[in-house]
C-alpha cells in the first residue's frame, strides 16, 4: 500500500474513530437487548440539550447531526410492525428532531423526516404533533423550509381534512417566504384552500392583492 492510500485513514480524527466504535458496539448491544415490536416506542430516550450536542460535536456539528439522525431512525426501523414509526412517543421524538435542527441549522434531513416519514402515520394525533413541528421550524427559515411547510399543508387538508390548519400554513408561506425561486403554486396555496371553504370572496380579494402587488401576473 502506498503513502497516498494510507492517508484518508491518517487523516481522520482519533475521536471519531472512538464515535465509530462506541456506535457499532451500541448497534450491536441494540439489536441483542430489543424488545418485541410492541414496547418499540417505550425505548426512545430523551433528546439532549441542544448547548450539550454542540459541545460534545468537538466542531464537527453537521456530523454529528448526521450521525444523531441514523441513531433516531434507528428506533423502530425495520420491525415487523406494519407502521413502526406510529409506536415512538412523538414528543419525545419532535424534541430529538429540534436538537438536531438546533445542531445543523442547514441540514434538510430532519424536516424531510419528520414530513415524508413521522408525520404520514394514520394517527391523526401524531401527524398533528409533526405537522407543527414543521411550522414552528419554518418560521425560523422560511426560505429554505418552505417546502416542508407546503408538504404540511397538503397533509393537512388531504389527509386530516383540516381546512382551517392547512389554511394557517399556506398563509404563512404567502406571508413569510420572499425567496423569488419559490414557485408560484407555493404561494397560492392560500387562494386554493379559500375555494375549498367556498370562502370565495376572500379568495378573488387576496388574488385580486396578489395581481396589484405583480406576485401573480396572469389575470387567467
């Protein structure tokens, strides 16, 4: 083996390497000690506080963020339950998804977790927990979380039935996403949720609002 092959392995810190076993030593006792499918969501442990993540990250928080997401979907993945994620105690869960958001602010795949996986469960009390989640984190960034908060209201109204709900967060993506790459269909959503609640007055003054500001430029 050359000097050139054995430099990636040089390269990577000694504490990582410690992460590395430690993590496959935990999979391992895991797997061994897990109970049956049933008591899966009993075994989700509390999230650590954000403040303890950052310091236990030794500056390498998007890491660390990333290797906190394998473990969380780790808990009841793969079990012989036909909906395994319905089982985790879900606040317990929100709390891991907003410390690992609070650790890598930039990173997508909590909110597309919590989105397309946790909150697509046929518990409606479930889904709503997720779906807030997803809001109260868009307000936080509204221009790179739009689309979860868009995937939460068609949830809302498609799969809860809730108008009002789906309602508040398409108003909040006219509100708060400025981003001019959004697509335009993001931002109507309001207008098309109105027509549902048959609300159609409130719908032809908001579009009518959205063509005197130039946010829509087809009078069709």
């Amino acid at each position: 083996m050359s000097a050139r092959d054995e430099r990636p392995l040089a390269s990577v810190p000694l504490w990582l390497w410690g992460v590395l076993v430690v993590a496959f030593v935990s999979q391992v006792s895991f797997q061994a000690l897990r109970p049956p499918p049933a008591q899966a969501g009993e075994v989700l442990p509390p999230a650590p506080a954000p403040q303890a993540l950052r310091l236990g990250a030794f500056g390498e928080p998007e890491a660390l963020a990333r290797a906190l997401m394998l473990y969380l979907q780790s808990f009841d993945l793969g079990g012989v339950n036909a909906k395994p994620y319905r089982n985790l105690d879900y606040r317990v869960l929100a709390d891991w998804l907003r410390a690992i958001l609070a650790l890598d602010p930039r990173s997508g795949y909590p909110l597309f977790s919590a989105a397309r996986l946790y909150a697509e469960v046929d518990d409606p009390a479930r889904m709503r927990l997720m779906l807030e989640l997803i809001y109260e984190q868009y307000l936080l960034a509204p221009n790179q979380r739009w689309q979860w908060l868009a995937h939460a209201a068609l949830l809302a109204k498609h799969r809860l039935g809730d108008l009002p709900l789906a309602r508040r967060y398409a108003a909040a993506l006219q509100r708060l996403t400025t981003d001019p790459e959004v697509p335009l269909w993001a931002k109507q959503m309001e207008v098309f949720i109105l027509e549902d609640m048959n609300e159609l007055e409130a719908a032809r003054i908001m579009l009518g609002g959205m063509l005197e500001s130039g946010t829509v430029t087809d009078p069709g």
